[in-house]
C-alpha cells in the first residue's frame, strides 16, 4: 500500500472514505463511523496541524492511524478496512507517538478485537476500568416517536439558527461554524429541547451517510437539573425517526455509561460489542 499524509479536513475527507469502505465490506466491523471523526472536528486542537498517514491501495484508503487531541490525553486510533491487520501499523503509531512526544495517549479498543489489546499490552498500554459498548438497532425496527413531557418541545437547527448554538458551552464558540464544515452535517438533525422559559434542556446530533446508510447518534445530553423526565427518550425516537425517514437502514449509538446503555437498549438498540480504553503514560 502506498502511504500519504494529510492534514486538517484532507485527513478527514481520507478518514471518511476509510470508514466507508469498512462499513460497506462489513456491517459492524469497528468502532467508529465517518461521522464519528466528523464529530471530531467540532472544536479546533492542536492535531488539526498534524499530518496524518494514510495508506492505499487501487481500491482508497485501507488503513490509517488518526491522532486525536483531547483535554485529557491524545487518542490514537489505527483504522483498519476488514482484511488489514493492526499489526501492520501499530510500529507505525508508536513512532508518531515517541516523534512527537506524547505524555498521555488513549486507544479504544473492542473487547473482542484480540489482536488490537495485544498489540497494546506489549507495547506498555493499561486498561482504564471504563467500560462502554456499541448498539445497533435495524431502522426498520424503531419504536414509536415520544413526544417531550408537557412544558418541552423539540426544535431543530433550521429553526434555531439564529440563537447561540446549544453546544456551544462545552464545545466552544465555533462548534456550530467547525460543523457547518464537515460533508455529513444536517441542520435538520441537530435537535435541542426547550423548555418554556426558552431554557436549552438538553441536545442530541444524528447523522446519516448515504454511502453506508447508517445513522448514527453522537453526542446525546440532558443537563442535570432536567433529567429523568424522559427528555433523551424524547430526542432519541425523535432524531432516529428523521434519520429512517432520510434514508437510514441501521442505527448506531455507543455509550460509556450505565444510563446512556439503559436509555438506548431501552429504545430496542441491541449491544453488539462492549469496549474499554487504554492508555500510555510515558516513562
Ligand atoms: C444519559 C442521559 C442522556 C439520559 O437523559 P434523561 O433525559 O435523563 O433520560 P430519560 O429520562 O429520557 O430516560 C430514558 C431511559 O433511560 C434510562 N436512564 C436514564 N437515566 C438513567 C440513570 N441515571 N440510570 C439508569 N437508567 C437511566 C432509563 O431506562 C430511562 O427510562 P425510565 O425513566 O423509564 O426508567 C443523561 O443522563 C445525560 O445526558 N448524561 C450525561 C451525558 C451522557 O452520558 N450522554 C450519553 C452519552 S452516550
């Protein structure tokens, strides 16, 4: 395969079609969805900067290694089409990780992806006792839209766009222009829930890809004072029906809490695999 390097959102363009071409050859290969790294670019960071490596074949992009600025680490994740092995180029990622001195990295990894958790235990990377998963749920098997409780209702950005963008808060002023700049953005189903006095309760963002035909929830968020009223069950059949509606076959979600597992296994999404975080601290 032969390697390229990019940057910013030519790295994300190549990410893209990496991702795609997984999902294509198989249905729940993975972790993550093309919209997932779209979300990603949600707020500028450092490895915005950062070339990327790539490599391809005749058919694209068939693996890369994706290295994430956080708040808490960087994340470092090899993606890999069905039929490249890891292996191939985790020596890879641990080089870009000594050259460019990174303290804190985090990978997460499947609980059933063998190959990837050896990779990472040799190479000195410890579990965190986090413990998450990915739910799947066929669109044509949705449940019922639920409406808001009384005093809620569900708007969109198409009708909102003029007021400060409900994740501005912990994503910073530019979420909504960062966004706007990603291919899978819909406005459409960038979905808030008000409260009377105009109180922003909560937020969920779904995104489709007409390539794969997935739909994919990311993020979701009740804030605290509102929860347990069933505003996310709200969003939630709200969203997924706008994404069957458009065109979704199958949904994904993935949670990293108790909560989320219940509210979405809840809804009829099925866990297809759990997942856990590793991390390096370096010496
Ligand atoms: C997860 C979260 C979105 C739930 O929002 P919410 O509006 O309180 O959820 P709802 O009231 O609609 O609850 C729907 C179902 O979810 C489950 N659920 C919600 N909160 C729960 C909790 N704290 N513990 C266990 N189950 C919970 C329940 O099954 C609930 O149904 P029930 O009330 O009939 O038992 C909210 O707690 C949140 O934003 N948490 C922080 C951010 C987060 O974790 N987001 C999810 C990332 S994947």
């Amino acid at each position: 395969m032969r390697e390229v390097r990019a940057a910013g959102l030519e790295a994300l363009a190549l990410a893209t079609q990496l991702l795609r071409r997984a999902r294509l050859a198989d249905p729940e290969a993975g972790l993550w969805e093309a919209a997932d790294l779209q979300w990603w670019w949600r707020s500028p960071r450092r490895s915005d900067e950062l070339e990327q490596v790539f490599w391809l074949d005749e058919e694209g992009p068939g693996a890369g290694v994706v290295l994430t600025e956080w708040s808490r680490a960087w994340g470092c994740d090899p993606l890999v089409v069905p039929g490249v092995s890891p292996a191939e180029i985790w020596p890879h990622a641990l080089a870009r990780i000594e050259e460019l001195g990174l303290e804190h990295v985090e990978t997460l990894a499947r609980d059933d992806d063998h190959e990837l958790r050896g990779l990472l235990a040799g190479s000195g990377f410890v579990a965190e006792d986090d413990s998450g998963g990915i739910t799947w749920l066929e669109a044509e098997r949705r449940p019922e839209v639920v409406p808001p409780p009384d005093g809620f209702r569900i708007v969109d950005r198409t009708e909102t766009g003029d007021e400060p963008h409900p994740m501005r808060r912990r994503n910073g002023a530019q979420v909504e222009a960062r966004l706007r700049q990603t291919p899978l953005y819909e406005p459409g189903l960038d979905l808030a829930v008000e409260a009377q006095d105009g109180d922003v309760a909560g937020y969920a963002l779904f995104w489709l890809d007409p390539v794969t035909e997935v739909g994919l929830v990311e993020p979701m968020r009740v804030e605290d004072a509102y929860q347990r009223r069933g505003l996310a069950r709200a969003l939630l059949t709200e969203g997924i029906e706008r994404l069957a509606r458009r065109g979704a076959r199958r949904l994904k979600v993935g949670y990293g809490t108790e909560a989320a597992r219940a509210l979405y296994t809840g809804a009829g999404f099925r866990v297809a695999v759990t997942d856990r975080t590793y991390r390096l601290t370096a010496a």
